[in-house]
C-alpha cells in the first residue's frame, strides 16, 4: 500500500491510539478475569475448609456452572480447585510477610501491593507460578520478574526450569558489597547458557562467537536493562589498545556492566586484568553522572574459598560467577544455596 508521506504521521499517530486502546481492553479484561478467578477462589476455599463442601459439592458446582454456560472454560473441577488455590496463595499472611520484608512497608501497603500485582499479569502465567514454584519467596520472586520484564508465558517457563531464583539468591549471597549497595536481584550465579548449543572442549572465542550470534537469549538470561554496547570493545591505555569481552549498560545501576569470559575455572590473576578494563573504563568511557563500572568474570567454574581470598582486598565492583552451557538439577541448586547460606550466616569462632 502506498501512503502519501503527507498524511503518514497522522496514520501513524491514529494507529498508535488504537494499539493503546486496545492494549487498555486487554489490561482491563485480563484484571478482571484474574479478580473473577480470586473472588470464585474465595468462596471455594471458605467451603472446602470449613467442611461445607466435599469433592462431590465441587464437581456439582462445576456441572452446574457449564449447564447454564456451556461454551466457558477454565470451570471444571480442576479449575476450580486452581482458583482456590490461587486465591490462598495471594491471600495467605506469607506472601504479605514477605512483601513487608522484602519493600519494607506496612501490613496495609503490602496488602495492596499484592492485589495490584498479581492482576498485572495472566491466568496462563499464575497457573505456571502455582504449578512450579513451592516457596512464597520463589512465587513473589518470578511474579515481580513477569511484571518487570514483560515476561511471556514461554520465557516465564524457562527462567523457572533454568532456577533463576535459586541462581539470583546465590548470586545476592556471594556478591560483593560494593555491588550490593547498588543492585537488587539482577546478578545470578552460576549463569545458564544452554541454547548456545557449545561442544566440549570449545574456546573462549567459540564462546563469544556463540553468544553474540545468540544475544537477544543471552540478554534474556542475564536479565532485562542491559543495552549491548559491543563485543572487543576498544580501549586504549598509553600507545596501546586493549579488547574487552562484552560491553553492557544497565539502565536502573546506570553503569557499564563488563563480561569477561573465561573457559577455564577462576583463577585470582584473572581479577588483574579485570581491575585494569574497569579503571580504564571509567576514566574514559564512564559518563560524570554515571555508577562506576561493574565487572563479571564468567568462568567455568570456582572455588568459594578462593574468591573470598582474591576478592577481599578487591575494590573494584567485580563479580565472580559460574556459567554452565546445560541446565542445573533445580534440588541441587537449591542443595547448594542453602548450604552457603549456613557458611556464610555461621558466625566467626572469634565472636562466639
């Protein structure tokens, strides 16, 4: 079709009225099913745990709503006992304790905190919540992460099968305080790069080479804000240049985000170079009223104790992290947080 250039911002101007209507409709109808669902949760949850009704009551009720709305769905005995279910879950003083907790707000705010965010997204995704996460911390976790990020259904599902929580609460106990002070569940440890479809043996180059060619996947797992700025990006010390890995900016740290990448386990010389592309960083690619940068060394693997020991005299912003090219057994990473999380929560034998 041919337009007029004439008349074309105009076109485009309507289109752009319509698309937000309609997304408002969406909005709307969408908060309104998922109340619908909570309301009939609500009753249902009142009569099956005050013994009023049995299983049998909860299929009559089903039989009965199809006979008088044949063509609706989501109504079966099933269904029903989801939006029981789905009612407890946002209902229940857990998610409200951690809500208080985690925002740091009063039993009345969190209570409508909750409210307002879990209309925020579909019934497809809360019924993927409620099938595939078992603590209130992990459901509140992938729901803020759903709403942020404008999550589909699908990618919802892979950061759930790839443990993304269990991988950002690792992250969030072993990140380093400088780090802390800035960010809030955006570094994950280790990293999940399954759809570079790597072999054994590969390079360092072969995995650079593999993520560029797969970055929209890649900016997916380390998690939405980052701006790709490039890979070997150019820097220059003296007469000499220098090449990084990966170059990011993160919107909310406003701050360059550098991936170093490292085939082989973490060793404390490879900290060196890092320091040494952060500093030239921020004296000439940091902008005044931007963070100092953060550095990412992605290796293979790592041994806790020797990032301690390298990074305690750090004072660059430097992450350590694990990447694996296959995903993780879920109850071993959950094995694993659990167990640094004593570690680190064990006080000093001198302060007993």
């Amino acid at each position: 079709m041919n337009i007029d250039n004439t008349y074309k911002q105009d076109f485009e101007h309507i289109l752009t009225l319509i698309t937000e209507a309609r997304n408002r409709v969406y909005s709307k109808a969408n908060s309104e099913l998922v109340l619908l669902y909570f309301n009939v949760g609500k009753v249902v949850s009142d009569r099956v745990n005050t013994g009023k009704w049995g299983e049998n009551i909860v299929q009559q009720l089903s039989d009965f709503i199809l006979s008088k709305v044949p063509n609706l769905s989501g109504f079966n005995r099933r269904g029903l006992y989801r939006m029981k279910q789905f009612f407890e879950v946002y209902s229940g003083s857990e998610i409200v304790s951690s809500v208080m907790t985690l925002l740091q707000i009063t039993e009345n705010e969190a209570v409508k905190f909750v409210s307002s965010a879990m209309t925020q997204i579909n019934w497809t995704q809360h019924l993927v919540l409620l099938s595939k996460t078992k603590k209130t911390e992990e459901t509140l976790f992938y729901l803020q992460k759903t709403i942020s990020e404008k999550l589909t259904v699908k990618q919802l599902e892979r950061e759930i099968n790839s443990s993304s929580y269990e991988r950002t609460m690792l992250g969030n106990k072993i990140v380093p305080q400088a780090v802390a002070q800035l960010h809030k569940n955006i570094f994950k440890d280790p990293y999940i790069f399954e759809f570079l479809d790597l072999p054994d043996g590969h390079s360092e180059k072969d995995l650079e080479k593999a993520i560029t060619l797969n970055l929209q996947k890649f900016i997916l797992e380390i998690g939405k804000g980052f701006t790709y700025m490039g890979e070997q990006y150019r820097i220059q010390v003296g007469n000499r240049d220098f090449r990084t890995d990966l170059l990011f900016y993160h919107r909310d740290l406003q701050c360059l985000v550098l991936f170093e990448l490292k085939i082989q386990d973490f060793e404390p010389e490879f900290l060196g170079k890092l320091n040494f592309y952060l500093e030239a960083l921020d004296r000439d690619v940091k902008r005044p009223h931007e963070n100092p940068s953060i550095g990412v060394l992605l290796c293979k693997g790592k041994e806790i104790e020797v990032v301690e020991y390298a990074m305690a005299r750090n004072i660059s912003p430097a992450i350590v992290a694990d990447y694996e090219t296959k995903l993780i057994d879920k109850k071993l990473l959950a094995n694993k947080l659990r167990q640094l999380g004593q570690i680190l929560d064990k006080p000093n034998e001198q302060d007993e």
